[in-house]
C-alpha cells in the first residue's frame, strides 16, 4: 500500500505518467506499469482481508461471551453441588426417621426410661437433620398439592371441603425447599 502512495506521489511531481489510466514508474527504475485493475484486484484483496480480520474479532467475542457463560454455570453447578451434597444422605435417613416416630406413638403409654431415651435420640436425629436442611411438609388441614402431596387415599365427607387433607399416613420432606419426599395422604371428597 506504501508502495502505491509513493508511485502515485512521484507521478503526481512531475514523472513520466502513461495514457488511458497506466502509471509509468519513474525514471531510474525498472519500467514497470501500475495499471487500474491491478490497482483495483489490491483494493479488492484489502476488502477480503479486513472482512476475514472482522470475522475472527466476531468470533473471538463469541468465544469470549461462551467461555463466560461456561465459567458462570460451572460456578453455579459447583455451588448447587456443595448445597445439595448433603441429600442423599439425608434420604436414606428418612425411613429410620419414620420408625422412630412409629416407635414414640406407639410407646407415649408406656412413659418409661426407655421411651424417653428413645424420645431424646429422636429429637437429637431432627434437630441435626433440619439444621442440614430438612423441613418436614405441613400437610393435615391443608389443600392437596399435587406436587407436594402424594393422595393415596380419598374419604367421602360433608364436613370438610374438597381436596383437604384429613391425614397423613407418610411424612413428607422438603432438602433446602427441594422435594425430598412427597406426604402420603388421606384427601377429603365432598358428597
């Protein structure tokens, strides 16, 4: 391109210049001739050459805009790991959960030394479940949701209304108000 602009600045002082759009070069050198086509086949490859130049910048900001979509979302999955990383273990809890409580309903006559020891562990097992982020899904009077309620049961009665939940055969858990376990349910049918 420096070459162009020195060629066209000597001619335009006064060199040897040709006819019908042909540059002589000036004396002293090879007498080569510069002709418009050549001139436009240049111009033409600069106007190639920057929009591949623009093309790489587009991707390059592409590839910039994925890779901090990726560290984002690697960054969010790592976060959702360590806070859930904790629930299998909890789950695999909540069946001795469930016999400690049939095991305190069915010993609350007794009132021994033995069912007060039992109580406590009970107790102790809840209170470091829920400070891991277990939360038991109230269930009893409130209106069925299927996506927290599992109805295994329906009763016909007049003196609820419809879809309420009259009892609960099966707690249900929520880990960091994730659903752990549905509650099994008996749900109030109108007549």
């Amino acid at each position: 391109m420096e070459e162009l602009e020195k060629r066209r600045d000597q001619n335009s002082s006064g060199n040897n210049s040709g006819q019908d759009g042909l540059a002589l070069e000036p004396e002293g050198e090879e007498g080569t001739i510069l002709e418009e086509s050549e001139i436009e086949a240049v111009r033409k490859n600069l106007a190639e050459q920057t929009a591949r130049a623009e093309d790489y910048y587009q991707r390059l900001v592409r590839m910039q805009a994925d890779f901090e979509n990726f560290r984002r979302r690697t960054a969010r999955e790592k976060e959702d790991f360590y806070k859930y990383a904790a629930e299998q273990l909890v789950e695999s809890l909540l069946p001795v959960l469930d016999n400690f409580e049939l095991a305190l309903a069915h010993g609350r006559e007794t009132h021994d030394k033995l069912f007060e020891g039992v109580e406590i562990i009970y107790r102790q097992i809840v209170d470091t479940l829920a400070a891991q982020g277990l939360s038991p899904i109230p269930s009893v009077g409130e209106i069925f949701d299927p996506s927290r309620h599992e109805a295994v049961l329906q009763e016909q009665t007049s003196n609820h209304p419809d879809n309420v939940i009259l009892e609960e055969l099966r707690k249900g858990y929520l880990f960091k108000e994730k659903l752990l376990r549905p509650s099994m349910v008996k749900v109030a049918r109108s007549k």
